[in-house]
C-alpha cells in the first residue's frame, strides 16, 4: 500500500507484549497492517524502559507503513500475566517481573500523547480473530490459545469479556476433572483444562504412557535427546505411531468436553482454536484428525441447534492475532467509524 | 405509592413465563413492582390465547399501580425452553407444547402495541437481581436457579449473555464430572451439573444412599409417604440427621466447583443464588451451612483475587425477580432514561 493511499485515514498501534518478545504493528482501519514486527521484551531492563523501545520502533514503521505519527488515532496494549485493567495497571507478570505492578496504561498514554487501551493478551488475540481472522463473520467468539499454557478470550457483541477484576476468559482454567486423581495445573489447582490440553501437558501424558511401558517410536526419541515436544507426536503421528495417534485424538476429546461446558456458557457464534500446538493444523493429516475429533465430542455432548451450527476451526492470523486485536480493541474503544 | 406520584413517568410491563403460571407485573423506572399477580399458563389453550390473558389481566392491574396504559413505555418477556431470540420465536417449550413454535415478540407487539423485548427466563431472573436485587451494585452477575431443574442466567455491563443461536447462560448445562460414571442429565447428556443439584438430582442422590443401606430419619420418610423432597432433606437435616447434612454439604461442594468453572469464564462481580432449593437459604442454619461450603470450595478452587473479592450470595427477589428482570430489560432495550 503505498503513502498516498494512507495519508490522512486513521490507524492504529497494536502491541502484543510476550515474555520473549513484544510484537508491534501499525495496522489500518480494516483491520490489515501496514507494518510490523518484533523486539525483545529483555523485562530486567523494566517497564519504563519497555516502553520507550515500543514506541521508538513504532515510530520506526511509520515510514514503511506510510503514514504520520499523527495519523496513530490510538494504540492497542496487550499484556500476559495478571493485571487491572480499570486501573491500566500490571499485577504479576509471571517471567517478566521486571513489568510486575507498574501504571502501564497511564504511562504509556503520557508517553505516546495517545488514547490507550489496555487488555489481556488472550482478549486482544481473540478480538483480532474476531474483527479479521476466522471470526469476522460472528457476532461473538471464544478463542482457546494452545501453547506452552492454555490462554484464552472472549468476545461477545464486539466486547472483550475482561471480567469484573481483569479474571475473565481464562478459557485454560475451567474444570474438568473433579476426580480425586485429577492432574494439577500449572496454577495449583486441580482438574483444569491446561493440565490436560497444553503443548507441556500433552508431552506428560505420553511421558507417563511411555513410563508405563507402551510402545511407541517416541521412545527412542526421549532416549536419544533426553525430551520431546508436542511437535515432534505430530510428526511420529503422522509417520504412523499409534500411541502419538492415540494421545492426540484423546487430547482433542479432552478438549471438546471443555468446549461444551464454555459454549453452554457463551453459546458463541465460533470456537476458534489459536496457538502452537495445533499438530500441524489444516496443512497435515493429524492436524486434520485433531480438529475432527473436537468437533466430534462437541456435537456429541451439546444441544442439537449448537451441534447444527456452531463452527469450530483454526486461527487463521497467525502470531500476528495480539498485535491486530490489540489494534482493534483501541479502533473499537476510541475511533470506530462504522 | 399514589396515582398522582407515578403520573406521566414511565412504566414497564414485566411477564414471567413458565410452565404453570405466568407472572405478570407493572414495573416503575426505579425496579419497584407497582402491581403484580398470576394467572394459570393453560399452555393447552395456546398461545394466541395466553397472550389475550396476560394483557387482560395486566389492564386489570392498570388502577392498583395507579398508572394508565398508555404510560406503559414497552414490554419484557421472559420464557423457558428453547427460543430464537433474535426473530422472536418459541422453539420446543418443555411441559407447555401449546407454546410451541410461535412468533411471541411480534404477536405480543402486535396485540399490545408497544415494543417487547423477548429473552430467556433464566436471563430475565438475574436481570432482576442484577438491576434491582442482590446485584443492584455490580457490573456483572451470574445467577444460578436451583429448583427442579437448574437455571442460569449471565449479565455483563448490563447485556444478558443471551449467545449466538440462543443457548447462553445454560449454566446447568456445564460439565463437572468427565467419569464413565458420571450422572446423566435430563437434557441426555452426561455429567452436566444440573444432573447433581438440583431439587430432583439431590433427592434422587440421598435415595441412592439409603438405598445402599445408609441409615437416616429419611428413610422413615420414604417408607411412609413413599417420597420425599429437597425440603424434606434440609428439614431432617435440620433435625440433626447426618445423612441429610452430609449430602447437603456435598451438594455445596459440587456446586461450588461448578461456579469455579463459570467465574474463569464470566469473572463476574457476584454469583447469586436462586430458585426454591436452597435448604432454607439464610433463614435456616442448614441453609447458611450450605452457602459456606459453597464460598468455601470457591475460595479454595479459585484464584487468589477472585476468593477475595468475588461475592457468593442469595438471590433477594425471590419469585418476582423473573418478571421485574424482564420488565428491567425491556426498559434497557427501549426506555432507559438514567
């Protein structure tokens, strides 16, 4: 897109701040960005710090993008870790303590000149697949994020669900196991969804089968280089391993049942499944199986019209969801013109 | 309140459907019922003909409020069983088939001339409590309806969560036990929450005990009168019956886990508690006990923040919050001055 295409029509900054990096972009009315890309987070230097490296590589992008700094209408802020978001402050940032409890929202508005809204990372990477990705054509969306963690986000009618103390859509914290051997949570807690569904979860599973003795080209991998990952059941999944096949499609059964119990809640237009543990998503045969069997035990366990209708799928944005919902929670806050 | 003081102000038709009476109040800007009253459902008489006798009997109350039809600013409506709330429509009504499938919104408008705002009973229950009742100061509620069934109902910054293909706030529908021997629903499916505590589930829970040999005053009961109740329970375990008062705590405990599950999703400012089956509510010792286990296995299951702050209370309105929601509702929809 060239500079006279851009020149005087709103945009936005999208920052998505991870523990390793923070993604930032500057993204255009309808939801495209116009540039972006990434530094590194480096929290010991603190939040100040951060800040003032976000928005000098924002300014770095206008030229690529095409556009003034004045044209920025507002900027999109979001932030893993526990938080206030009336306050716009951080609480604990787990591996980023350097950012723990600091006025983040104020902070950065003072420094920017800009409005400024501020949200969890799962809503803004569920508002960006709901404004332009999978979701655009819902009208409320539930976003799961599989990683290292479960995160994930809720919109319903274009509103992030922040909750009443910046709690809400925490999609990896539902319960669903109340058995007495039900698997601890990163958390602390028993039964949730993460222990069951995450990339860190899935490995202990098959670790544990692989201890109990079953069989599985696996084995040789832990032995060899000492670990796995969840990309590597994929491709011994796919190279016909049957118990990577197994623990996968039981993974994808574990995390339909914790579907349901969030749609019966939400009852949402589409479930949208986000993050790096998708098994190689659409583009492999288990990836495919993974998702097939979600939305099996989904119409199995829910009620006919929801069975009939409600969509489940992949993210379609990519690692760049954060910093575009980001965007467009600011566009919807402060500068939404349709 | 005299005529002269609710002269000209406007005023909110609130209706209350459910399988054996429909309730039926005139609801002024403030939430207070002016007048209020039931008449029978007789959903075999149909439809068309119920909503004759609603806007005959709400004329009828038309001097006892001491306003005048044409002060009525719009209508709310609530009802049970499935629905289309975006066209307007009844779907499959449960215990009252004369209902079923019928254009509600438009013929109620129709008949009435004024605008009607349509949702679910169970949103329109914790409208209630949300803008008038127990709720009345938070941004967010999530209600629970305990009675013969379990009902919920979820408002967030005013909206009830009513969901895409209207099938939100189901909240009796979420899973909490993923066991191959976990309790099957009424709605068919397994481990649902409403197949746990509800009135039905937590008789049919006691039955199993004694019918496994467990000894309880209940178990004269039964043989008396060849059944007993949820009353029954809190009574006996008022009395001091230990079965009785171990089941009544477990049923806590469940629930408790189950708004666990709702509080990660909605992390609303308050979770009420309403419907007949509450084992005395704040009036009996048991009922007390009950609440506590239930605020007790929040705190322990949920997050550090969230056990702090998060309210876990009885719901105020009793049987009139239904109507006084839905009339609340349709002032938000179409009247709402403050």
């Amino acid at each position: 897109m060239s500079s006279v295409e851009n020149e005087g029509s709103p945009v936005y900054l999208g920052i998505d701040v991870g523990g390793t990096n923070i993604k930032i972009g500057i993204v255009d009315d309808a939801g495209h960005p116009l540039a972006h890309g990434k530094i590194a987070t480096d929290h010991q230097r603190g939040a100040e710090d951060g800040v003032s490296r976000i928005l000098a590589f924002a300014k770095s992008l206008l030229p690529q993008a095409g556009v003034t700094w004045e044209q920025i209408r507002a900027i999109g802020l979001g932030t893993p870790g526990t938080m206030n978001v009336k306050e716009g402050r951080t609480l604990h940032m787990p591996n980023m303590s350097g950012w723990d409890f600091f006025p983040i929202r104020s902070h950065l508005e003072a420094e920017s000149g800009k409005p400024v809204m501020f949200l969890n990372d799962g809503n803004a990477a569920a508002f960006g697949e709901y404004w332009v990705g999978r979701g655009r054509e819902y009208d409320s969306l539930i976003m799961i994020t599989l990683g290292t963690g479960v995160g994930g986000g809720i919109i319903i009618q274009d509103e992030p669900v922040h909750g009443d103390h910046s709690h809400g859509s925490e999609c990896g914290h539902i319960v669903i196991d109340t058995s007495p051997d039900a698997r601890v949570c990163p958390c602390g807690q028993a039964g949730h969804l993460e222990a069951y569904v995450s990339a860190t979860s899935v490995v202990l599973r098959v670790t544990e089968r692989l201890e109990a003795g079953d069989s599985s080209s696996l084995k040789m991998k832990l032995d060899e280089a000492g670990e796995f990952s969840a990309v590597d059941i994929a491709t011994h999944a796919e190279q016909g391993d049957a118990l990577a096949r197994e623990m996968i499609i039981e993974t994808g059964e574990i995390l339909g049942r914790g579907i349901v119990s969030m749609m019966h809640m939400i009852d949402p237009g589409i479930v949208v499944l986000g993050g790096g543990m998708n098994f190689g998503g659409m583009n492999s045969a288990i990836g495919r199986i993974f998702l097939e069997t979600i939305r099996y035990m989904v119409r199995e366990l829910t009620f006919p019209v929801l069975a009939e209708d409600t969509i489940i799928d992949f993210a379609t944005l990519g690692s760049s969801c954060g910093f575009i919902g980001a965007a467009g929670a600011a566009r919807k806050q402060f500068g939404k013109t349709s």
